[in-house]
C-alpha cells in the first residue's frame, strides 16, 4: 500500500512540474510576442534591410579646349520584380519579352527564361537578375520599349541597375598623367589621383532588401538619397600637341631601342603643360605608359645643367662670352679627380660661348671652379633662385622635388663644385630642367608648371588655379646671353643637326652616363631641352630617352632629333609662324615629280631621261632634289603611323592611305596637295581622313 502511495505521489509530482514548465513556456511566449515583440521586429528589419550606397558619377577630366580626356559612362544589369506585373499584362506578353530575352542575350532558350520569370512570380520573389552582362545607355533605352518592360518600375518590374566605368577616348594618349581609378572608382595614380576629391563626389543612399542567395534588392519607396556627382577638371593639356609628342617620342625610342622616354612641353609665357609623355619597355618589348618619367624621374641631368651654371657665371661676373679660356688637351684634374671632354686631344683654347656651344665639360667646370670656390653657397644660392629648390610645386601627387647636395652636408667635398657645374652629384626631373629653360625663353620670369586651370560644375568655376604671379631670376642682359649662346649650340654646336633654314630653335643637348652599382658605366641618359621659334619663343620642351642601344649615345643624335619633329610639326600647324611656300616661288629645272609608288616613278623618270637615285629600296617614296638629280627618299612605311601623301596621285594616296585602315575623303583634281592629318601622327587614334586635290 505504502508502495502505491509512493507511486501516485511521484505522478502527481511529474505532472505538476510539467505544468509549470508548460505554464513558463506561454509566459514566455506571451512576453517574446507582446512586450518584446517591437525589439525583435526591429532586429529583424535590421537584418533583412540596409541602406545602401549610390554610387555618385565621377566627374570628366578635360583638356585645354573641353575636348573629353577622361569620363564616365554608365552601364546597367537587367533585374526585375516579377511579383509587380498584373496576371494580365504577364499572360498577355511573357512569350515575346521570353523570345527577345533569348534573341539579345543568347545564353538560354525563350523556354528558359519564361519558366524563370514564371517560377520566380509563383515563389512571390521579388527581385530577379535576368542576366549579368553589362549593357549601355543605348542598350538600356532598346531594352526600355521591350513588352512588360515598357511599362517602368512601378508597373511592369523592369530595374536597370546602373553601374559606371570610366571611359577615355582618345585611348592610351596621355595615359599615366591622366591616371587611372580602381574598382570602387577611386584614383590610384596622375590627375585622378590628385584631384580625387573634387572628382569623386559624394555617393547617395538607397533602402535594400536582403533576398534568397545574399542577393539585395532596391526599394525605391522615396527614401532614396540622391548622389551628387563629381566636379569637372580642366586641364592644359592640348589633345594635338599630345598626339604629336606622343608620336614622335615612340618613333624616337624605336628607332633607338631605348629602355623609356619622356616629353614634356609647355607654353611659356604661362607654364601650362601642353603635353606631357612616358614611354618605356615592357617585358614583350613594346612602349607602355607605366611611370611618369617626366615628374618622378629623378637623374643626375649631364649637360643640360650647364646652362645654370653659365648663367650663375655671367650674374657673378658680367664677363663677356667672347672672353677665351684654355681648356687644354681633354683632360683636367680638379683636386683628386680628372675630368675629361668628349673631344679627343680637347678644345685648347676656345671662347666663353665656344665652351658652351661645344658643350666642354673642362670649360665649364672651370668658370664654375674659379669663380665659385671660395663661395660655393653663393653658388648654390643661384641654382634656388633659378627654380632649383625643395618649395617646387607641381599640381601632380608624388611629383619629386630637385635634390642638390649643400655645403653643409657630409657628402660635399672639393669637387663638388665642378661635378655639379656639368650636371653632376645632383638629381632632377625632366619638368625640373624645363622649367629652368622655360623661364630664360620667358625672358628671365620664372613661371610654376601648371597642368590644371580650373575645377568646374557645369559652366561654374568652383575652384580656379592661378598661376603665381612669376618671379624674376636674372638680369635681362643675362638672359639674353644666354639665349645667344642655346641658339649657338644649335647653329654653331652640339646640335647643329637640327637648325632649321624656315625658324630657330634654342637649345642645349645633354648626354650623362649612368650609375649601376654605384659606379659609372657606359650606358647613357640624353636629353635636349629648348624653345622654339627663338627669337619669339612661344614652347618650351623637353626630350629624355634613356639607354640607347643602336650606336647613337649622345643627346644631339637621340634626343634632339625628337624634339625637332616637334618643333616642326607644332610650327607647321601654327598660322602665327607657318607661311607657306607658293608654288611659283620655286623653280624646278626639269619636270616635278613629287613622291609614289618607287618602281613607278623610277620607270617614268628613266623614260624622260631624268637622273634619279635610291637612298634605300622602300616600295613608297618622295623627291629630294641635289643639282639636277632626283633622290628617292623613303615615306613612312610603318603601319602604325599616318605617311605622307603631299605631291601623290589620288590613286596612290588612297592605296596608301587605306593600308593604314583609314577611310578617304578627297577634293579636287590633280595631286595631293593637302592632308588634314599630319604625318608621323599613330593610324589608330583616326578613322577618316581628309586630302586636298590640286
């Protein structure tokens, strides 16, 4: 008995805490669905609901004359609600929005899509992405007047989610100093970088829903924050200039074999870069734009320099360049070490301007040495004022500043002076030293580089960049001789290979060996810097190719030839400058024959008994006349480049021209007496050109 009581007892004791654990499970779902209820509501929105951004467009970088640089274009993927379409408007067109799906995007079946439309309708998904390919605006506005579609957002579903990329179109042209952006839109290197802040914007927001498969969907309930899209950069940079430095720093580097090259060329009454370039080889042996040379670049400079250094000279002493100096027989010990000129035996006796003109290392170092020794700071006090110092400020993130050892530091030693004197123990970049000779072209007025004018939104000017107002660095008589002794080198001098019989240039070469394991060894940086046309300089410009290897090592064979293509092209192209010859101006002594297909013109002049000569055996060829003889000479056989088709046949001009890809339009009779695209320019920037008959 005692055993039965036992039993019911421990019953009745299960059953009452079975019902006081039922009694706290209601308790506690009364409390999680009444008074909790708000808080768990809210931590479930949380989860299933984000603010997300939209992205704002960032703004165009422009050059001089607004011509687009660098935009962006939007581009969208194709999702839609299939839960907004009434029954009947999906019943009515599903077949046909299916079968132009299928048509476009050629990756499923009309079936296919239909069943996913469908399906995801019947499951009350509310967000679909029909397809991850990116479409564009005029794509998206195709796709905008499709069945069901054409019915918007709020009645058919249709969401064109919009995705910018960034566009350039003139291609690679200017490539490393416009910069580039990742893929969140941000700068990484050159203008984009630089002025990432104005560019950028500032993104919107949007409320997103969170769907099977961690996919977010939109919610355009009016909550949307819209972006503000990024200011505009107008930059100096001249699209024509550009292509032509561009192109002839290319041809200058294969024709060469060089490691890389650099353009820089500036206006010189305002220091505003016109065009700026940077090429250097790449593992499969072809030009890219990976680094920018021209402003990071720093190298010991060579002769270039020397013209600071005469500069410095004529300032301390006002010495006439007509003075003699005895530079002796090519070799000069200064303290501890023996400098040499390039000449063998020397230049002995020679003038002032003999010294700079013929570029003597001896001769310069001795003025310097002479004059400076016992003032060396004084010295150094000159190279700053002429721009040479750590306040240099270019508009470009990452620029390098002139590096130039000072008296006071641990490194400097007797022949210091006359090292630096011919560009030595100091490191610049080529903007540095084109500065420099942009100031004495702008009559001794130092001007501060400048490759932005202004940042603008629409037709208003939020920020504008004022050139300071230009420091003088040197007496006028001072700069005028040394604008006699640039124009020297090039009539008289080192690079009397480029003078020119129609406008002057001024300039110095420069030819620096190169430093590999902290020795000197016969590998070479050359460079030209000068203005054109001299007597009214309107550019300043700078060549740099580094490492040449085909037997040419010296600045006037490398790097001058560089700079006078541009001179030429940029002085062709100029109305202010370039007067052209009329045609009753010159005389011929047998009949013209101009240039065209070699064999032809071989076969025509052999005919008419004219004497006529092959330089070499290229298939297209131009005139050169010496006495009464006709010399053939090779037109731009390169594919890559627009040749020369003045003084052609229509019949051969268009050949010629088409072989380059190029579509041809023409006017007039008789022979190609005008292109509107300059040789030399790269084939792959155009695709029609135009050619005046006459």
């Amino acid at each position: 008995m005692n055993i039965k009581k036992e039993i019911l007892f421990r019953v009745k004791i299960s059953f009452a805490f079975l019902v006081i654990i039922s009694l706290a499970i209601v308790y506690s779902i009364f409390d999680l669905q009444f008074r909790q209820g708000d808080h768990w509501n809210s931590k479930s929105e949380n989860i299933n609901f984000k603010f997300d951004n939209i992205k704002a467009s960032r703004g165009n970088i422009l050059a001089d004359d607004g011509s687009i640089l660098a935009t962006s274009l939007p581009f969208y993927k194709v999702a839609i609600d299939p839960s907004i379409a009434s029954s009947k408007l999906i019943e009515e067109n599903i077949d046909s929005l299916a079968l132009l799906l299928s048509s476009y995007f050629k990756d499923k079946s009309k079936a296919e899509y239909k069943n996913n439309i469908l399906s995801a309708r019947d499951n009350k998904k509310r967000y679909l992405l029909l397809n991850r390919k990116k479409i564009d605006y005029q794509e998206k506005k195709k796709l905008s007047s499709w069945p069901i579609f054409r019915e918007g957002r709020l009645n058919g579903g249709i969401l064109f989610e919009k995705k910018d990329e960034r566009f350039r179109p003139f291609s690679k042209l200017g490539y490393r100093t416009i910069g580039s952006v990742d893929e969140n839109n941000r700068g990484t290197v050159g203008l984009e970088y630089s002025f990432n802040s104005y560019l950028d914007g500032k993104d919107g927001k949007i409320l997103t829903r969170k769907l099977a498969g961690n996919n977010w969907m939109p919610i355009y309930d009016g909550s949307e924050i819209q972006p503000k899209n990024g200011y505009d950069i107008v930059t100096t940079i001249n699209v024509n200039l550009q292509d032509i430095a561009e192109s002839a720093l290319l041809k200058g580097l294969e024709l060469n074999n060089a490691d890389y090259g650099s353009v820089v060329l500036m206006e010189v009454e305002t220091g505003e870069i016109k065009a700026i370039s940077n090429f250097s080889k790449n593992k499969s042996g072809y030009y890219t734009e990976n680094y920018n040379y021209a402003i990071q670049g720093m190298h010991e400079p060579g002769s270039t320099f020397k013209l600071a250094s005469m500069l410095a000279y004529i300032e301390e002493t006002n010495r006439s360049v007509l003075d003699s100096i005895d530079t002796g027989d090519g070799e000069f010990r200064f303290y501890t070490e023996t400098m040499k000129d390039h000449k063998p035996g020397g230049y002995g006796k020679i003038s002032i301007k003999e010294v700079f003109e013929k570029s003597s290392n001896i001769g310069v170092a001795m003025l310097i040495d002479d004059t400076f020794k016992d003032k060396p700071q004084k010295f150094l006090s000159y190279l700053k004022k002429f721009g040479f110092s750590h306040e240099f400020n270019f508009q470009i993130f990452g620029s390098s500043k002139p590096q130039i050892k000072n008296f006071a530091d641990s490194t400097w030693s007797k022949v210091s002076l006359p090292w630096i004197a011919h560009g030595y123990e100091l490191m610049l970049t080529p903007l540095h030293t084109l500065s420099f000779y942009n100031a004495i072209a702008n009559n001794g007025y130092y001007v501060q580089p400048r490759i932005v004018k202004n940042v603008k939104h629409a037709n208003d000017i939020i920020q504008k960049f004022d050139v300071p107002y230009p420091e003088k660095i040197a007496t006028k008589n001072s700069v005028n001789t040394m604008k006699v002794l640039l124009e020297g080198v090039v009539e008289n001098g080192t690079a009397d290979n480029i003078k020119h019989s129609n406008y002057k240039i001024a300039g110095k070469t420069g030819t620096a060996k190169k430093v590999l394991n902290g020795r000197y060894v016969n590998r070479y940086y050359t460079s030209f810097a000068g203005f054109f046309p001299s007597g009214d300089p309107k550019y300043s410009c700078i060549v740099v190719i580094d490492n040449p290897k085909k037997y040419r090592i010296y600045g006037s064979d490398v790097a001058a030839p560089v700079f006078k293509e541009i001179a030429d092209k940029i002085f062709i192209s100029d109305d202010k400058y370039f007067t052209e010859i009329k045609e009753d101006e010159i005389k011929f002594s047998f009949p013209q024959i101009r240039s065209g297909y070699r064999e032809d013109l071989i076969y025509l002049s052999n005919n008419m008994a004219l004497s006529n000569h092959s330089v070499d055996e290229s298939k297209w060829v131009k005139t050169k006349l010496v006495d009464n003889s006709i010399y053939w000479e090779k037109i731009n056989s390169n594919e890559r480049y627009i040749p020369n088709v003045v003084g052609m046949t229509l019949k051969d001009a268009i050949y010629l021209l088409e072989s380059r890809g190029l579509k041809v339009s023409f006017k007039g009779k008789g022979r190609v007496k005008y292109q509107n695209i300059s040789p030399g320019k790269l084939s792959k920037n155009f695709d029609t050109i135009n050619i005046k008959l006459g």
